[in-house]
C-alpha cells in the first residue's frame, strides 16, 4: 500500500540532506562543547554555524539571545514560568493575557499559574478562527506582565494578527510572546518587521530533527531558566547541548526558508485542490479562510460523520491525518478551538486536520480525494443522525 503523509502539523519527516549532515555528529564529531579537548573544541565551528542559522531564520539581532531547547512545550513553559517569577511574584502585576487557541504548553501552563494566584484572560475567537485585536487591547492592564498568542493555529492553520497585537504590546509596554512552532517553514517570520519579546519553535515542524527547538529573548530582558545545571547557553539552559540536533536544526532551517516560495505556490496550491474537491460535497466546512491560514493546513468537518470514524477509513487506506493538535490526540472530547469559534456541538466533534508539506505530491492529493470522498459517502450510509 502507497502511504500517504497529510500530518505535518503534528510532525514532519527530517529532509533526508539535514540527515547527511547530522550522521558524522554521532560517531566522528562526537566530544562534548564543553570540554577543552580537540573532541569538545572541534565542535564549536559546526555550532556556530547552526545558531547563524537560526539567527538568520528569524531575522535576529547578534545581541539578542537564541536560547536551545528540546521542542516548543519546554519553550513555551519557559517563557511563562520566567516572567511568573521575574514580573509577577517579584513585582506588582499579576496578570497574563492569552486566547483560547493556544497549544496546551501554553494554556496549561497558565492554568497552573491561576492556581498559584494569577489572574488570566482568555481572548475569545470569532467565527474565522481569529482573536480581535481590540479585544486585546481591553484586556490589557496596569497589573498585565505578558501576553501570549500563538503566530499561527497547530490546528486550523489561521495566521494570528502578529502586527497588531505586536504593535498593542508596545503601545501598552506589556511583555509579548509568541509560540510560532507553526509558522516557521510556512510563512515568512520575521521580528525585525514584527517587533516579538519572546518567540519559540521546534525543528521537527520544518524538516529538522525531533527533540531541539529554540526559544528566542529579546536582547535586555530578564530572563530565568527554567532548568538549573551547568552554565550551558550563558546559564540560561542547562545540560549538555545535543550538538546532532542543532546542526540538524540549523540547516532545516535555513531550507524551510528557502523553500517559503514553493510552499506560498506549489503546497498552496496542491491545499486548495483537496479543499475544493471536499467543498464539492455537501453538508462540509472549512474552518478559517483560506487566505488568512498557512498555505498547507486544512480542518473539515464533515457532518453526519465522526471525525474519528473518518480517520479510521483514512488510515485503513494508508493515508494519515488527525483530528486536531497530536498532543491530544487521545482526548475524544470535542476539540476546544473548534468550539471556541462557535461551531455547533456536531460538527466540533467531526474535524478532520489534513497538512501538507514540500513532500506531498500531486499523486496523495489524487488519492486522498478519492478514498476521502468514498469513505464520506460509506459513513453517512451508516450513520444514525445523517
């Protein structure tokens, strides 16, 4: 059976040239950076190679820091607990702004922080997907230490205002940050241009290794790490860097930019053949429109059929997509951003997320329009309530 790979959102493959030029950091270059040895010291030029990378990817500032960590979750939790314990139980605000869209690395970690006496605003979203950014400039006030809204949705793909709450956020002289694990690879990011305090990624989201990501600080904020060990990363990320995976990183980096013109036409275009092919049914909706959502990323719901029901003929067909963020793929509870738009009971629980990468093929969408259309067409024949 031709397997078929429409789950880019929850991971990617590593592009087999960032593998070539990991392999020789396993068994050659093999030191830790931290010794004083050849076997440590030869490692340093690679390194340095890769956060150039990094820095370049996101249009950074030599002053600024680019900080590695192990994925967006660690990042994500980081940032957070930072500002709690610099902004919040070592000053007079006690306040964080975030939306109801986020990752559950944010929005778990701001729920353990309500626990702990922290008060947080939850912005809502409307029917597209999207926050209102006026809303966030309500919420905003004298007590709020920081605002966190993702760049882009791990599940509907929606693209966030990023200027206009980048622009509030200086206006009102509240820190901001930004879980942009999604839109690295698939938009051109850059904080030149949008002004961000705190931004995070992951490499396995754009090609590059599991287990590595970045956390970039604005140069002059304080920052508290969120492990304590050695004085790796300036003392700002303790343990041993994994030097296979930051090489990894950087070069996946570097391509996924690189790649940004195919992805803006040729995935655009391949997205939007399989999202009208499934418009063609009826009783469908798409979530988030078209133009304001990450060129790969489309969430259906199909109604008189339970998303997990369509995942199964998918699967059984080769063909791999989910129902929402990996993360909680094991809650069969209704998915909370597709609740949080206002959609009705019904169809919060029948999403499907399909997401392309630069390895799709013209064949997988070819295929999967035929065996999605069939298996709509068996289910609702079976279905109770269709």
């Amino acid at each position: 059976m031709n397997r078929i790979y429409l789950d880019n959102n929850a991971t990617t493959i590593v592009d087999p040239k960032v593998k070539d030029i990991m392999t020789p950091f396993f068994c050659q270059q093999y030191g830790n950076p931290e010794s004083l040895h050849s076997f440590g010291m030869q490692l340093h030029p690679p390194m340095r190679k890769a956060l150039d990378q990094l820095y370049a990817g996101i249009n950074a500032n030599d002053e600024d820091d680019i900080i590695i960590t192990s994925c967006g979750t660690e990042g994500n939790n980081s940032i957070i607990k930072s500002v709690y314990f610099n902004q919040i139980l070592n000053g007079d605000k006690n306040h964080i702004v975030t939306s109801l869209a986020e990752h559950p690395s944010v929005a778990k970690t701001c729920a353990f922080l309500e626990k702990q006496g922290v008060e947080v605003t939850y912005l809502s979203l409307d029917k597209k997907g999207c926050i209102n950014p006026q809303d966030l400039e309500y919420a905003i006030t004298e007590h709020t230490a920081l605002v966190s809204i993702m760049w882009a949705n791990n599940e509907t793909g929606v693209i966030f205002p990023m200027k206009e709450v980048s622009d509030i956020c200086r206006q009102k002289n509240v820190l901001f940050h930004t879980d942009a694990v999604q839109a690295i690879g698939k938009i051109k990011v850059d904080i030149q241009k949008i002004p961000i305090d705190f931004f995070t990624f992951s490499a396995h989201k754009f090609h590059g290794p599991p287990g590595i990501g970045g956390l970039y600080i604005r140069n002059g904020i304080k920052f508290s790490p969120l492990f304590h060990g050695g004085e790796q990363m300036n003392d700002k990320r303790a343990g041993t860097i994994n030097v296979p995976s930051l090489v990894g990183m950087g070069v996946a980096m570097e391509m996924a930019n690189d790649a940004l013109e195919y992805e803006k036409t040729e995935v655009y275009r391949l997205r939007n053949k399989l999202e009208d092919a499934i418009l063609s049914l009826d009783d469908v909706i798409i979530l988030g429109d078209r133009k304001y959502r990450v060129p790969n990323t489309l969430f259906v719901s199909i109604k008189g059929v339970e998303g997990e029901s369509l995942l199964w003929d998918l699967n059984k067909n080769g063909i791999a997509a989910s129902t929402g963020s990996a993360c909680a793929a094991e809650d069969l509870q209704a998915d909370a951003v597709i609740e949080a738009m206002g959609v009705n009971d019904d169809l919060a629980h029948t999403g499907i997320r399909m997401s392309l990468s630069r390895f799709t093929t013209e064949e997988d969408i070819d295929t999967t329009i035929t065996v999605f259309k069939n298996a709509v067409e068996r289910l609702r024949k079976i279905s109770t309530v269709y």
